[in-house]
C-alpha cells in the first residue's frame, strides 16, 4: 500500500470537470485501514470491486476520501473516490451521504468526471478498464443494485500499473469514518500470469479480507470480500 500513498501524497493536486467542487488537499493526516497486492510482475488490465461505504459522518472538519485505487509507473494514479466535505451540497449529497466521483491524480493535477450523491448502504461498483488501445483507462462507476450511472472518467495513462489497493484518507484533521466499509467481490485481472501476485497481499488498521483466490494459472485475483473498520 505504501507505493499507492507515496504517490499520492507527492501528486500536485488541482480540479477540473465538475463545477463547483471543492478540490483535494495536499496536506495528509491520518490513513484508516486498507488492504492491498502489488507490484506484479505483469500488469493490470481491468480491476472491479463494489463497495458499500457505510453511512458517512453527519458534520465534518475536513476531508475525507473512501477509494479503491491503482498506481503506475509513469506516477498517474487511478482512483474513484467517495467524498466527505464540511459541505457535500457540491454533488447533491444530504446529511449522511458521500459525494462520489471518477478521477485520477498525477503531475498534471486531478481531472475529474462528474459527481452523484451516493447513501451508506449503496453498493457502488467501480470498474477500472484498460482499453484495446493500450493506453486509455476508463473507469465505470454505477450503482450495483439498479445500474444507474454515477460517475465516469477516460484518460490515457498507460499499461503501467502493477499495484491495487484500498484507501481510507483523512485530511486536515477529518472527522473519520463513523461506520465499517465492505468491498465486495474484488477481481483484479492482469496482463499475464503471476502466480505469486497474491504473496504480495497486505493489510493494515484492522482491515481484513477473505476467500483470496486465482484462476486462469494466476491471471484473475479474487478477493470474496475486504472489510475496513471504522476510525
């Protein structure tokens, strides 16, 4: 997880594509628990999980950030995040509500799609998807249960990234996560075989997972579910 943070941490952070919103900040405090694998040996060409985040905090001090993301080697990181604002009447969000949106961070700043109030219990499916031309990464955030888009975003980042991992993100003294978040049926999908992708796994804060597992000789990883406890 450590790489995913080293990046994130060093990205110069600017918004673009949502009106309005507010943009990330730089300075980190905290980090709540998280489970990752990587670097492969391959690289990734498709990642999906569905995550149910939990009720976010009714008042909140800072910032803070629920995602799944990637890194690469070029520094781009991909990452749809789930958002807590002191004001998330920026998305459309209420009282308990996250604001989600598509986005990838990196040295040009953050470049976002648009964003879409989602409630604790909603099962939010993220999809991370290299294209046929190698380069283009599209990600597909909707609503698992009913289909509804929520967000999406297209960017040419490469066939670079090795690393997959969960964060938990506390910004400027953040009010933390009041509820547990649930990542359900990971599937990471990688280029080439590696078998000893999942020797790599992580965990850290009290974070937990079940049922990791591979097919295709080491192609498809599979984590049944991850399980992130509150702050």
């Amino acid at each position: 997880m450590q790489h995913l943070l080293t990046l994130l941490a060093g990205a110069s952070l600017a918004t673009a594509g949502v009106l309005n919103a507010p943009s990330r900040i730089i300075k980190r405090d905290s980090w709540g628990g998280s489970v990752s694998l990587g670097p492969s040996k391959s690289t990734i060409v498709n990642a999906v999980t569905t995550l149910i985040p939990g009720t976010a905090p009714s008042t909140q001090n800072g910032e803070l950030f629920l995602w799944p993301g990637m890194s690469n080697g070029t520094g781009d990181l991909i990452q749809t995040t789930l958002e807590s604002w002191p004001d998330n009447s920026w998305c459309g969000a209420t009282t308990g509500q996250w604001c989600v949106r598509a986005s990838v961070f990196g040295g040009f700043g953050q470049l976002d799609g648009t964003a879409s109030p989602v409630s604790g219990s909603d099962k939010v499916r993220i999809e991370y998807n290299l294209e046929s031309d190698d380069t283009t990464w599209v990600q597909t955030v909707t609503n698992a249960d009913t289909g509804a888009a929520l967000s999406s975003y297209s960017i040419d980042a490469g066939p670079y990234m090795t690393g997959y991992g969960t964060g938990t993100e506390c910004d400027d003294s953040c009010t933390g996560t009041i509820a547990a978040q649930q990542y359900l049926n990971t599937v990471i999908t990688l280029a080439s075989a590696d078998t000893t992708f999942g020797d790599t796994i992580a965990s850290a804060s009290g974070a937990t997972y079940t049922g990791l597992s591979s097919s295709q000789g080491g192609k498809v990883w599979t984590i049944s579910t991850i399980n992130v406890p509150a702050m």
